[in-house]
C-alpha cells in the first residue's frame, strides 16, 4: 500500500469517526442550536472534543514517579499536591476543542439515518433543465484528456501482431496516431425537480424570542433534508400577525409586533404566491406554519376552510408546528390536528421546548412526502 492510499484510508476513518460522535450527539447539537451559526455556504461547522491519535508522551527528565527516588519498602505512594490556584499564568497548552467541516448533504444523511427518514418523493414536475455531457461512443480525434486507453491500446496490439512486430519476450506496445481512440459525447438535457418552501410565523406579541429561536433551528434541519432532495429550492418567508406579509429571512426570524393575531391573512398570502410563482404543476410545494396557537376566535372557521379548499390540495406537505408560549391560549392545534385524519399530506406538531425540537423534525419529515 502506497502512502497515498494509507493517507486516504486513515482520512476515511477519521471520517467515520467524526460521522460516528455527530450522530450520537444530534440532539444536542440540534437543541443548542450549535450548527447554525457556522453554517457556511456548502459546509457547517461543528465543535467537537479533540480526538487524539494515541502516541507516547514523555516527561520531564528527573521529575521522579513510581520507581524513582528515595523510599522505604511498604512505603504509601503520595497523591500529587493540588494546587491553591493562586499560580501564574502557565505556558502550556490546555484542552481544545476540534471543529471539523461536514457537507450538508454529509448533515442530511445523518439526519436521515438517525431519525429513520424515508426518502422524499418528488410529485411536481421540473422547471429547470440542465445540460450535462455524456459519453455515447468512439471516435478517431479528439483531446488526449478523452483517450480511450483500452480501445488504443488493443487496437496497437492487434496492429503489432498482424504486422509481426510484436515480440512476446519483450511484450512492449507502442500506440501510433492511427491507434488512438477518443471518446466521444453529446448534450443531453435532464430535467431537474425543484421544490419551494414556504414558511410562515406568528410574529405577535405572545411569541418571545425563544419561540423564534425554536422555529429558527427547526427550519435549518427541515431545509438541510428538502434541499438533499432536490436540484433547485427557493424559499419564501412570511410573518403575521393581524396581517401578513412577504419579508427576507433576517427579518423573518427578528421581527416582533404588538398587535393580535390573524393567521388566515398568512394562509391568503400563502396562497396567492403559489398560485402566481410556484404552480404544483411544476413546483413541489411545502408549507409550515409556526405559531403559538393564538388566534382571532371568529377567524379559526376562515383558515381552516383556507387549508382544506386551497393550500392542502396543492401542497406536496403542510406542517402545523405549535410553540409552547406562556402568553398564547394554544387552541388552534386542536383545530387543524381535526385534518390529520382526512388528509396524507398534514402533520402537525408540538414543540414545547427545545428538547422537544427533534422529535419535531421526525414527525415533519417522516411522511416521505
């Protein structure tokens, strides 16, 4: 085995290591919400204690021990003296922390395997089509980055032998230009699914900051699995509180109002941007509305018929996640659960704190839809 293949097989199983202590620490990474903020464009970030290779490490000499220096037979053995903590600053180093760098399709599958998630199946029909090369056969020319080795060399020995040139005690085969073969390729379109995520949240004044933060690492793992899924994703926020709005992201998770609350102006707004930008036909729509479950009496009859006539029908999955709220009343999750039963494509949700968070995503996640 070359060093290169050592390097690689010890860099493999670093990797399982690695895989090994994320999974058996999901759910507290997931909980602490420690990912998110070192997410970078296609990596995340994550601390992890040191792994140390084992390796012999040797002391000061004369520093005594076991065996060394002066003593009497049956003698005790003397702890080391703790220090007072009143020392100087020392110039050793201490215990660090590792961060190593995984992929996010590397976080969707661990997600994956550790929740037992089926894989989604896309229903939408593409809007995006992609052009890739693909190699359909051989030619005479073409770049040495595309020679065929095989083909040249087998068409150099036939070459050799039929013209007697071929020497089997010393079996040395020497390609000309006649020789070479290429290969050769076309442009071949391949339509790619795509999916939107919509994504709604009760920004009144019953929702504290924790709620935003647990809807916040929510959707970082929701998108994490969708997007393992598909080519092309694009995602919508709204918030809500008497009225709706389309805001970006930063706004989404930092934006809090004053006023009541009114979530069928957030399932309105929902609707009309499916129906003008992401027709189902094409798209493979998500939904998931967070909220503390607080809202106008008289307008709980308005969303639901909102959900069940026009969202539903035309959603690949709607999630309904309640966030525990010391100022929210709660009821409209016994509303919208009344759906579950009647529809595949529902699922709702409690989430009370973040402990609960994971098991949240599980529920979300786990229809394969």
């Amino acid at each position: 085995m070359n060093v290169g293949q050592k390097i690689e097989r010890d860099h493999q199983r670093f990797k399982r290591i690695v895989r090994g202590k994320v999974k058996n620490n999901l759910g507290k990474y997931i909980s602490r919400g420690e990912m998110i903020g070192k997410k970078g464009k296609d990596l995340v970030s994550i601390p992890l204690p040191t792994i140390d290779a084992p390796q012999f490490r040797y002391g000061n000499k004369g520093s005594g021990g076991v065996g060394q220096g002066d003593g009497q037979p049956g003698q005790p053995l003397t702890a080391p003296q703790q220090g007072d903590g009143k020392g100087q600053a020392g110039d050793q180093p201490g215990g660090h922390i590792l961060e190593v760098e995984l992929t996010m399709e590397e976080m969707a599958s661990i997600l994956g395997e550790e929740l037992a998630l089926p894989r989604i199946e896309p229903r939408g029909k593409k809007n995006i089509v992609t052009t890739r090369d693909k190699y359909t056969g051989i030619r005479q020319t073409g770049p040495e980055s595309l020679r065929h080795f095989k083909r040249t060399f087998k068409k150099a020995l036939k070459r050799q032998i039929s013209s007697g040139s071929y020497d089997p005690a010393e079996p040395i085969v020497v390609p000309i230009r006649p020789d070479k073969q290429y290969r050769s390729w076309k442009e071949v379109q391949q339509p790619q699914s795509v999916a939107c995520i919509i994504y709604m949240m009760d920004v009144s004044g019953s929702m504290t900051d924790e709620q935003k933060e647990i809807v916040r690492i929510e959707a970082f793992w929701i998108d994490t699995w969708i997007k393992a899924h598909y080519k092309g994703v694009e995602t919508v926020y709204i918030i809500h509180d008497a009225a709706a709005k389309e805001v970006d992201e930063n706004t989404f998770y930092h934006t809090r109002e004053s006023g009541g609350t009114k979530i069928s102006s957030a399932y309105v707004l929902a609707d009309k941007i499916i129906t003008s930008r992401y027709p189902p036909d094409q798209w493979n729509v998500y939904g998931f509305h967070f909220s503390d479950g607080d809202n106008w009496g008289d307008d709980i009859p308005h969303c639901i018929e909102i959900l069940q006539e026009k969202l539903l029908p035309r959603m690949n999955l709607f999630g309904y996640g309640q966030v525990e709220s010391p100022y929210g009343s709660g009821e409209f999750y016994e509303y919208v659960h009344e759906l579950v039963g009647d529809r595949e494509n529902i699922v709702c949700s409690r989430i009370p704190d973040r402990d609960a968070i994971l098991g949240s995503i599980k529920e979300f996640l786990g229809t394969g839809r």
